[in-house]
C-alpha cells in the first residue's frame, strides 16, 4: 500500500515540478491522452529506478523529487542564459561539463552565496535520508526483485521503442511529435521537459542518412600554376559590440579592412551565447540546421559516421592540405574524431600550446595568430588552415582580467585582442610567396547578450579578404546565412585564382 501511495504521490508532484520548467503554458495541450501517458511512463521510469535501487518507497519519494528538480533547475538555468530548454543531447555534455566544469558557469556554484544555499539543501537532504533510512522498513523481497524486473523494462522499452516499434504509424507521429518543430522551447511550453527528450531522441534514432551538401565547388581553373593559401578563423564571441552596447568602441582594424574586402557584412548564425560547433558545422559543411533534423542539437554527435561532403574535403580534392588549429582540449565536442572524417589531415591542439600565453584563462589570441603565422611560413604547399579561437570563451564573471572589472569591460578587453589578432593575419599575405585568402567569422554573440536571445538570435559579423588583391563585391555588406559563408569563400578563391593580380571581380 505505502508503494501505490507514494508512487502517486511521486507522480502528482513530480508533473507539478516539472512544469516549472514551462515558461508560457499552452493549457489546450498538456492533458492530452498521448501527453499524459508518456508523461507518467518517464516519471514512473524514475520512480522504479530509485525504488529499486534503495528497496524504500518514501525513500524512492524524495530522491525521484530530486532528479527531477535537477532537471528542471538545469533547463531553468539553459534557459535563463541561453534562451533555450534542456534538449536530449545536451545528456553528452555531462562529461565535459565535469571535466571542464569552468567553461559551464561551475564558478557560480562556489561562490559564497550560492554555495551556501547548495550546502544548506544537501544537508537537509542528507539528514531527511538518514532519518528515512532508520525509520522506513524495507520492502519484501519478492516485491523488491519484481521492481527490479519492472524498472529494466521501462528503460528497455523506451529503448526498443524508436528502433523497432511495431505500434501503428500514428502512434509513431505522435511519440515524435513534440520533436516535428525542431523549436525546443515550443515543445517544452506545450509537452514538459521530460516527453520532448523522449520526443528528440526517438526522432534522433530514426534520422539515419546524412543530408545533401547545400553547395557545388567549382572546379579552380587549370590554367593557375599556384593556388593561394586558405585560412578561415572562427573567433570565439566575436561581434561588432554596438549590436549589443550602444556605448562600445569600434573596432579599427575590422572596420578598416572592410574597405578592401571580398566580402563582408551580417552572419545569421545557429546559436547565440553557446553551442559553437553548430555554427562550426554549418560553415565547414554549407548544410543548413533544418536539414540536420534532430542533429541540429548537436551536429557532432555522430557527424564522423554519417560522412558529410565538406569544405576541407573539398580542397582536399584541388591539391590543397588541410590543417585544424583549436588551441584546446580536442576531445571537446568530439572534435578529436569529427574533424578527420570532415577532412583534416593534421589537427593541432591543446598540446601544441602548453607553453603558449595566455589572456585570462585560455591561450592568447596573439599566441594563435604568431602560431599561424609561423605554420604559413613553413608551408610551400598550398594550404587551408581552420583555426577556433578560445581567448574569448566564457564564463563572463566580474574580475575575469583585473580586480573590480566588470563582464562587459573584460569582453571588451577581449575582443579588442581578437581585433588585433585579425590584423596581423590580414597582412600575412604580404610576407609570404604565395598570396593568402582569409575568412574571418564569429560563431556566437557572447553570453552577455543574453537578454536578447529570448526573442532573436544576435547576428555576428564576418569578413573575406585577399589582402587588397581581389575585390568579389561592391563596398555593400551583405547579410548570410553560417551555412551559405563556404559557397562565398569557394566562390571568392575560384575568382581571385583565375583574375590577374589588382582586378576587380563578380561574384556568379
């Protein structure tokens, strides 16, 4: 009777807890019938786990009211900064975010504040389950090994179910429904924060082929006897600040090199605040997130099986060596494994700069551009280099560079080292014997921007130079899409190869 009585009680606050999650409820949906019953299978899945686990109801009572709490304090947490709720894949990051606790906000938990409030709850918990654990008699054996039987079959099912569900084609639309839109923080608002995951995941399983690339290289002509070299830098947060300070300074290397560029102007990218491998994907692959499905989370989930036709390939295939430069741990967003099946033969990591300067807490930008440099000057091949700067990252926390800083005047700081940075490559060309064509982009706006992430997604700024050689535009910004900036840099290098030296040329 206590195990009937508290799993009701479970699943009555747990629905209730969850709703938490919910920033604006659509009242004509959440008691629908497919709603509720996936609703109660996820929670009892909870429930039985704990049960089984501990063999004490009430036990089982508090500790599922926690898992589900932390679920919801983290898609509250998600959403705060990144506008965004809890989505299934976000689970692979539980391994970095414990590794790199640092680049996730793991700051916050220790300061005094907020470590008090942490400590305080743990030692209410702690204490509640010592006293349970003294109070509360265990279930009878029998019982125990059958809700060990029933907890293997929750997980089991939800397993099998989108791989190999033999239900009807409605029952399949409507276990993946809450996924259809892609738009996670829709599916939450109307489903929860559990039955969307389940949702992603059985879309994600049966999502199988990799899209179509969005762009066609055109073959370089044949009559070029030296290919010009290819860098592309993906600059950690970087933006012009006044989309998002109206106060901020320019920044006079950027805005001078707009005067000579290829082509310049907005970046409409797939993330803002985070997630930089999505704009990352985008631009090394020219496929748009729509077209990933559920991928779109996390393009580099399993991007090294699904064998996507991409840029590096692509110049691979023209004589071209490709190199990856990311002045951090590798395994980071799996890019130990992603970037050799997208095309790189040499990838330089967090090993190549033990020794490297640093500006606050990741490598200097200055110290990645003197890297680049040199790897540019000892190259006789022709090469593309795509480089992800860290200087940048976050977290934005007061007292990041000097004592009594505030987050914006250290971003501020930052990017003015990145604005350095970008010129110093824009005249690398000049010191070497074969002429350099750099692309230059920033992935996300920075996390302090998060106030606006909640209705748009800030554009950032890119820009395409051949060092004055080549001009593919008028002077006139033109605003692309992260996935359409590959088809412009392709088309940028096919014009500067085959025009002589100082002439104009049109973009087709």
């Amino acid at each position: 009777m206590s195990l009937l009585l508290s799993l009701l009680v479970f699943l009555l606050a747990g629905s209730a807890l969850e709703e938490l999650a919910v920033t604006q409820r659509n009242r004509k949906t959440w008691y629908q019938p497919t709603v509720l019953f996936f609703r109660i299978l996820l929670l009892a899945v909870i429930y039985g786990f704990w049960c089984a686990a501990t063999n004490r109801p009430i036990i089982s009572l508090v500790l599922g009211l926690a898992t589900v709490g932390v679920f919801v304090a983290s898609g509250r947490t998600k959403h705060h900064l990144l506008g965004e709720p809890l989505v299934f894949l976000d689970l692979q990051f539980v391994g970095q975010i414990l590794r790199y606790p640092g680049l996730y906000y793991g700051q916050l938990l220790l300061a005094p504040r907020n470590a008090l409030a942490g400590g305080l709850i743990l030692l209410g918990l702690g204490a509640l389950l010592f006293s349970l654990v003294r109070m509360e008699p265990q279930l009878d054996p029998p019982l125990h090994r059958g809700l060990w039987a029933l907890f293997l079959a929750g997980p089991m099912l939800l397993w099998l179910m989108p791989r190999y569900i033999i239900l009807a084609d409605r029952i399949r639309r409507l276990l993946c429904a809450p996924a259809d839109e892609l738009r996670p923080q829709v599916a939450t608002n109307k489903w929860g924060i559990f039955v969307p995951m389940l949702a992603q995941y059985s879309r994600w399983i049966t999502e199988q082929s990799a899209p179509k690339p969005q762009y066609k290289f055109l073959r370089l002509p044949s009559q070029l006897s030296r290919l010009p070299h290819v860098l592309a830098v993906q600059c950690e947060s970087f933006i012009d600040p006044r989309r998002i300070f109206v106060d901020a300074p320019n920044l006079p290397d950027f805005q001078a090199a707009k005067h000579d560029a290829s082509a310049y102007g907005s970046l409409d990218v797939p993330c803002g605040g985070a997630y930089t491998m999505r704009t990352e994907f985008s631009f090394l692959t020219g496929i748009p997130p729509a077209a990933l499905g559920c991928d779109c989370f996390n393009p580099y989930a399993r991007a090294e099986r699904r064998q996507y036709a991409s840029l590096p390939g692509i110049l691979k295939e023209e004589g071209y060596t490709t190199d990856f430069v990311h002045p951090h741990d590798l395994r980071f967003f799996r890019r130990n494994r992603v970037m050799p099946a997208l095309g790189f033969d040499r990838l330089h990591g967090a090993e190549r700069f033990r020794t490297a300067p640093r500006c606050g807490p990741h490598v200097s930008d200055a110290a990645l551009a003197v890297y680049l440099e040199r790897l540019f000057e000892e190259s006789e091949e022709p090469r593309f280099a795509f480089a992800v700067t860290m200087e940048n990252h976050g977290p934005w926390l007061s007292g990041r560079l000097d004592e009594g800083q505030s987050p914006r005047e250290a971003y501020l700081q930052h990017l003015g080292n990145s604005d350095q940075m970008f010129g110093a490559l824009v005249t690398l060309g000049a010191r070497l014997d074969r002429p350099i064509v750099l692309c230059w982009y920033g992935d996300h706006a920075p996390i302090l921007a998060r106030d606006i992430f909640h209705s748009r997604t800030p554009y950032t700024d890119y820009l395409i130079t051949t060092n004055g050689l080549t001009k593919s535009f008028a002077s006139l910004p033109i605003t692309l899409c992260a996935h359409e900036l590959p088809r412009v840099l392709l088309s940028v290098i096919r014009e500067f190869s085959r025009k002589p030296k100082n002439s104009a040329c049109a973009l087709t």
